[in-house]
C-alpha cells in the first residue's frame, strides 16, 4: 500500500470513530517525531502493539480485502499464562461495504466481535477438525449477545447495530460489511497479531508499503524501524 492511501485511510477511520461517539487516545495523533521522542514513557505502548493498524494482507487491493484497526489496549501473554493480571484487549476495528477480512481462526484468543455502529456486519463460520484445522463441513456453536447459537459450516450470521458474537479458538470466521461500513469493537484475551492469526489462504497479516509521502502517524508495523 501506498503511504498516501494509509494516511488518508487514517483520517476517514478517525471520522468515522467520531461519528459514532468514540474517541482515539492522544497517541493516537502524536507525529512520527513526537513518538520517537516519547519512546521510553511509551514504552507500554511500543510492546503491547497498539495503535494505528491498517492492512490489504499484503494482496495490494485494500477496498476488496483489507482491515482498519486500531488497538487501544492490550495485555500480557505472560499474565495469560498464569491466569492473572492484564489478560485482555481491546480494538477498534472498520469493516467497509464488501471489504473482506479473510477466513481466520486463533490459536489462544477468544474474542467478542460488536457491531458499534453503521451497516451490518456478515461473519462466515466455519468450525475445526480434531486437529484444529479449517473443516469445510463442520459447524460449532457460538454466542450471540451471550445466547447459544449453532452454526452450520458456512453459515453467514448477521450482526445489526448493538449485537455481538463471542468467538472462541477453532471458530473459523471471515467478515464484511453489508449494505455500508461498519465500526467494530473487539474485546478479547491478549492479542498477539503477529503469531495468533491462523489464514486458511497463504497471506500475509501485514501489508507492504510504498513510502510516497511521509507518515501522518505511526503504524504498529511501523515501530520496529522507527522507534528501535
């Protein structure tokens, strides 16, 4: 992707949260220079990955399949492990009209997927082998706002405004908006994006960027080379 697009991408998706009565945390908006100069007191911030993050799953075609999202906290692998402390996360994420967010599952995190507001947000379900594997004719059993729901393989369960599912690890899922974009939120067990994100297909989690301008703010992915 190009620098250009994920600015602008930036400053659509911080509209948007507004819109709908959410607000960033002020790192949100430090620039490139004032988050390097800050990088000891935000330490917390550097190694839980929050922040700015804004993928095409490095397929180059961002309005057919792609991601907004933007980690606002984030906890501990370690206190996950021994069952206490900061075990928990939490997103906000956008889904655009028919932009796809690819058939996934997770090793370790459960995660309730909200709709915050906009159109309909479609999640496809899939359910696991006895290995954990991707199984095209198996189906499982989710929680909807807290109720039971059985899924079949394949289904499409639509979340209006204000409704949720609670996904668990085997729970093989794939997203889009329906009819507009929608805001997300996302509250989960710790998030690990960088080993925890199983793909049914061969793609990359992050996307390739093109520097043609400068960066208005920091990606996650971006911390590695700016701020080591």
């Amino acid at each position: 992707m190009k620098r250009s697009r994920i600015n602008q991408i930036m400053a659509q998706a911080d509209a948007m949260i507004r819109e709908y009565g959410f607000v960033l945390p002020p790192f949100a908006f430090w620039t490139p220079e004032e988050f390097t100069s800050k990088r000891d007191v935000a330490r917390n911030v550097i190694e839980a990955r929050c922040g700015w993050d804004i993928t095409d799953y490095g397929d180059g075609r961002f309005d057919q399949m792609g991601l907004f999202l933007f980690t606002l906290r984030n906890g501990r692998l370690a206190d996950l492990r021994r069952g206490g402390g900061m075990c928990y996360a939490e997103k906000l994420l956008i889904s655009r009209q028919d932009q796809l967010s690819p058939m996934h599952t997770h090793v370790i995190k459960a995660e309730d997927i909200i709709n915050r507001g906009g159109a309909t947000l479609v999640i496809e379900l899939y359910g696991s082998d006895d290995a954990g594997n991707f199984a095209e004719d198996r189906g499982g059993v989710v929680f909807c706002d807290g109720i039971e729901r059985t899924y079949a393989a394949g289904e499409k369960l639509k979340l209006a405004p204000g409704e949720s599912v609670t996904l668990m690890p085997g729970d093989w899922h794939a997203f889009w908006g329906e009819g507009g974009d929608v805001l997300i939120g996302e509250v989960s067990t710790v998030n690990d994006d960088e080993t925890d994100n199983i793909f049914r297909d061969p793609i990359g989690r992050f996307s390739n960027i093109e520097e043609d301008e400068d960066p208005l703010h920091l990606l996650v992915s971006d911390y590695g080379t700016w701020l080591s």
